[in-house]
C-alpha cells in the first residue's frame, strides 16, 4: 500500500471515528431537547404521568383525525382529546407537506418534506397522539379536488384504508370535512376520508390487505361515524371543546400553546398562507349528532 492511500485511509478512519463522536453527542442531545416536550402516556418519570398512564388505560376509545399536511391539525383539539380525556388518538396527514413554502432556509421539496416531519413528530409527541402518512405527494397549490386525486391516485385511498384497519377507531374526525373551497388538497382530504372508511369496511375491498391480517373494520353494525371540525361558521350548532381547560395534571391548559414549545408552534413559519390561519376555539365544535361518541371517553 502507497504511502498516499495510507494517508488517504487513515483520514477516512479518523472521518469515521468524527462521525461517530457526533452522532453519540447528537443522540444525548436529542435527548436533552427531546426533556422539553410531555411524554408519551405511561412514560415519564413523574405522578402526574403515571396518573395519565392509568387513567388511559380505562379509556377504550381510539380516534382517528385526518388532514392534509403538517400544520393542517388542530393541536388544542388533539390534545384535549388525547390528555384531556384520555382517548387512544392518532393523527393521520395524508401528505408529508414537501410542496409547502420555505420562509426560513433554502431546503425545498424532499428536504422540506423531512424537516415538516420531523416537526410533526414532535409536535404529535406534545399532543400525546400517534402518527400515520399515506404516500400522497405534496405538489403545491391545487386549484381543484380532481386535480389533487388525479395526481394522488388510488393508493392514497388504499393507505387510508390501511391505517383505518390498523388503528381501528371509534370515531373519525376530518379536518377538512365541510371545507368545498380552497386548496384542493384540503377538499381531496375531506372528501376521501368517508370513501376510506366505507371501504375500510367493505370486505370486499383490498383483500390483499386481509392477507397481512388487516381485516375490515366498521366499529359495529353503524359504521365508524365521521365527525367535520366547524371552521369559522359564526354561530357554531355543535359539541364545543373546552380546550381553554387547565389540566389538574399538569397545571396547563389544553390548548396549543399549553402544551406544544415555541419551536413547534414555529414551524407555521414555513409557510406564510398556513400562517395566516386562525386557530380559535371555533375549531373545537363538532356536530351535536355525533357528541355521544365523544361522550362514550
């Protein structure tokens, strides 16, 4: 061996050994900021997370929220859902939002996509709520709903319907159920949701999928029921959500801003149109024929 690929091969040695120190510092690191989220029920280290962890395990009601992108949720009413009244909750984004604007550094389309999820996934941490994708492609601004399921296609549906049988749950929530305007990925995601859940209960439907033992789920003989958030009427007609409520657990409320850290709340930054969106109370009506469900938490 040369004296210069000796050089050459104990740089990359050395390269190596560097990257390994790193990642070692990083991973305390991430543990370190990972501290200033809540944890996960049943995992922190105090009486107030053991309390949450035996309070959610007498709860059976599992919800599944379904929107577009990341930034698209309602984080009050996640939380209250998930640490208000204990319910098994999980957030499902059909897109990971890589189309989205850039107002705080260069990355754009795939890098933006794994920062946006990466941010989701802290963020779902602080509502204490699980977290599903679909395949979906985030292609920017749609002007339509057949547009966005042209480019979509039907495997968005088949994930929907996947994530339906794997969570099973009581209850679903479309964000964007009664939204008929706007960015045609918010209209595709209100309207797939119900057509997921029918097929999600048809037998007859994806038997490849019963084959990996997701089998069809319809919650009972009803169906699973699918409740819409009411998005800006003035004069709401549904089940209201205190998420103004101080949890007796935390002394916080159930609120974004109670539970998710200002780097979280941040990430809306990103994209100036998402940001101009008001996220009131308003968002934690549902409609008064499905409060029962609620009810049954």
């Amino acid at each position: 061996m040369s004296a210069r690929h000796r050089i050459i091969r104990a740089s990359a040695i050395g390269f190596s050994f560097m990257l390994v120190l790193f990642a070692l510092f990083c991973g305390r690191r991430g543990f370190l900021v990972n501290a200033q989220f809540s944890p996960a029920a049943g995992t922190g280290p105090g009486l107030p997370e053991t309390i949450e962890a035996i309070e959610s395990a007498r709860v059976t009601t599992r919800i599944l929220y379904i929107d577009a992108h990341p930034d698209d949720e309602s984080a009050a009413v996640l939380t209250y859902l998930a640490r208000g009244l204990h319910a098994d909750v999980a957030l499902l984004s059909l897109t990971r939002g890589e189309g989205g604007q850039n107002d705080l550094g260069p990355e754009q389309a795939p890098q933006l996509g794994l920062i946006r999820t990466q941010e989701l996934l802290a963020a779902t941490r602080g509502y204490g709520v699980k977290l599903f994708f679909t395949r979906a492609r985030d292609f920017g601004f749609s002007k339509t709903p057949e547009e966005t399921e042209k480019v979509w296609g039907d495997q968005v549906v088949e994930d929907m319907v996947r994530v339906i049988r794997t969570f099973r749950p009581n209850v679903v929530i479309s964000n964007f159920g009664s939204v008929h305007a706007g960015h045609g990925h918010h209209q595709a995601s209100g309207l797939l949701t119900p057509k997921a859940v029918r097929e999600a209960a048809d037998a007859n439907a994806y038997p490849e999928l019963q084959k990996e033992g997701l089998t069809p789920w319809s919650a009972g003989t009803a169906g699973v029921p699918i409740m819409d958030l009411d998005r800006g009427s003035d004069s709401p007609q549904g089940y209201s959500i205190p998420v103004g409520d101080v949890s007796p657990l935390y002394g916080k409320p159930t609120g974004r801003s109670g539970w998710t850290p200002s780097p979280i709340i941040a990430r809306k930054e990103f994209q100036r149109f998402s940001a101009r969106h008001s996220y009131g109370a308003r968002l934690g009506w549902l409609p008064k024929a499905d409060r029962s469900s609620l009810q049954a938490c």
